[in-house]
C-alpha cells in the first residue's frame, strides 16, 4: 500500500475520532447548573475572553456588512442595540438590569457612555466575579448572581431592561418573558436581543436542518430556541406590553461574526503560547460549531431577532391572570 493510502486513512481515522469526540463531550442542557458550569469554565480559563474579548456576543458589521475589527465591531452593537430600542434619548440615572450580563462589557458601556445605573446580572459566580475586576471604581455598574427564570427584583424595579443572547439557555421562554417584563417599571422598556430558529410553525426543519440544530442546541447548552414571532407572542400573552412588540432581524448585521471569531484564532498565534497545548484544543473543538452557527444563519435556519417592548400600566395580578389564562 502507498504511503499516500496510508496518510489518507491516518486522516480519516483522525477525522473519524473529532467527530466522535466532538458529539461525545457535548455540553447538553440538563439544567440551569450546566449552564452556570459552562460559563464558569469558558471564565476560568480565560480563552473566550482573550479571543472575543470583553463582550460574549457578536458583532455588528453595518447593513451591508463591511470589513471591520472583531472586538470593535462587539462594541458597535452595543451602540446600534442602543440607539434602535431608543435608550440613547433616556436621562442618566436611568436603571438598566442587564439579563445575561457575562463578563459586563455591555454593562460598562451603557453606565460609562450613557450615564446609565446598571446592575447586570448572570447565572455564573465566576462570570459575576471577572465582570467586577474589570469594572472600574466610581463606575455605576454592580453584578450579581441571579437566576433569569426567577429574578429576585421586585415587580416594576428598573427603567429597562437588557438582554443580549442569553434567551437560548431558558428552558420556559413563556416564563423568561414574563420576568423581563415584570421586573420592568410602567412605561419602562425592554430592549433585547438574541440568536431565533426560523419559525417551525410556518416553515418545519427539513432532513439536515434537525441534525444542525440539535448539535447547536447540545454544544452550547441550550435547551430550545424560539422564534422571532414566538417569542413576541409569548411578550405580549404577559398582558404587560402596551401596544405591540417591535421586531427586526439583524442577521445580516452579524453574519460575519461567525468566521471572524474563528479567523481570530489564526491572526492571533500568541493564544497558543498564552494557553498552550490544552488552550489550543479546547479552541478548536468549538471551531466545528462556530461553523454550523454559520451554516445556520446564513441558510435561514437561524436569524438573529431584536425585540423592543414597552411595559403597560397593567397590574401585575392583572397580567398574570392573562397569562394563565393564555396558557389553558
């Protein structure tokens, strides 16, 4: 047999081997603990950090995209975000709760440029703890540890609310709805953003889709997204949004965030020095689902959903009712 043959089944088997690793060592949802695990992890080890920086979300790269630094165009999005749910007309002073803060880059940035009072919060105690390192002193940003399923505010606490990319790990997006709005003051509003599978209702997964989704749902502990129109439904069934939910799809805007991240990788070598052998493993077992993000987003299988609502004058006993009223 040709050495040639030999080589090529030497890389089959390797290739044969990452996958099965790959499916082996998914991190699935099983609850909100192997959610807080996966984030303390990503933390502790600092290489998410490093490569994508203060802000554990994508960028924004204009519409149509254009060529742009990685990190710059993280706090791009921040701004865009801000400016499209219209909090850059608010006072300062204005409460912000951040939902899914991460590390608090976009905390940072709404109390430093906008004179906002933050408080972000995240299921992760090491997230929590790295968010205040990095957080200068006299900057009116605080972080805690707090579940998004059952937050520990009181009804009606904060002017807004915020959250970017963290509706994936909530296993009752109805319930996860329902506490953004109801921790949010009467004509206060709740801006968000986050990654939405295309509408199954309209549209089912066909063959490939099912197998794409299921692996973006298992590697990142996810245990279900929705859709853009779902999610607004289940908004407005809280009985606490006046009028209706506004919506944009910004999948255009952050498409180049997926191959970016991965080309962060090669044009940044000294990431293998700083985490050696096991830094550059860990980094490249996440590369094969970066790519299926990719594939995803830029078939339509995926879309990247912006949601505004503003919180009605309703009783909270009110909405409540509505709500379990909607769900019989």
């Amino acid at each position: 047999m040709s050495l040639f043959f030999l080589a090529l089944q030497l890389l089959l088997c390797l290739l044969a081997l990452g996958i099965a690793l790959y499916l082996i060592t998914a991190r699935r949802y099983q609850s909100s603990d192997s959610v807080a695990h996966s984030y303390d992890q990503w933390t502790e080890d600092g290489i998410l950090e490093f490569y994508w920086g203060e802000h554990i979300h994508l960028g924004h790269y204009g519409s149509p995209p254009r060529r742009k630094d990685f990190l710059t165009a993280k706090s791009d999005f921040v701004h865009e975000m801000v400016r499209w749910g219209g909090l850059d007309k608010l006072p300062p002073g204005t409460t912000v709760l951040d939902v899914g803060c991460g590390i608090g880059g976009s905390s940072r940035i709404l109390a430093r440029d906008y004179g906002f009072a933050v408080t972000g919060i995240t299921i992760s105690p090491q997230q929590v703890e790295r968010a205040r390192q990095l957080t200068p002193q006299g900057l009116s940003a605080q972080f805690l540890v707090d579940d998004a399923m059952a937050l520990s505010f009181p009804d009606a606490s904060f002017d807004v609310v915020w959250s970017i990319e963290a509706g994936p790990h909530m296993p009752d997006k109805a319930v996860f709805a329902r506490e953004l709005m109801r921790v949010l003051k009467p004509g206060g509003v709740m801006v968000m953003a986050d990654w939405n599978q295309r509408d199954d209702r309209q549209k089912p997964l066909n063959f490939w889709e099912k197998p794409v989704m299921q692996q973006l749902l298992d590697q990142w502990s996810h245990p279900a997204f929705s859709s853009i129109e779902g999610f607004s439904e289940l908004l407005e069934a809280t009985g606490w949004v006046e009028g209706s939910v506004v919506t944009a799809d910004w999948t255009e805007q952050t498409l180049p965030s997926w191959l970016d991240s991965i080309w962060q990788g090669i044009i940044r070598p000294e990431g293998l020095v700083k985490f050696g052998p096991s830094g550059l493993m860990k980094s490249l077992r996440e590369v094969p689902t970066l790519l299926l993000m990719r594939l995803a987003f830029g078939t339509g299988l995926c879309r990247f959903g912006m949601f505004r609502a503003v919180r009605s004058n309703a009783l909270p006993q009110l909405a409540t009712a509505a709500v379990e009223s909607a769900q019989i």
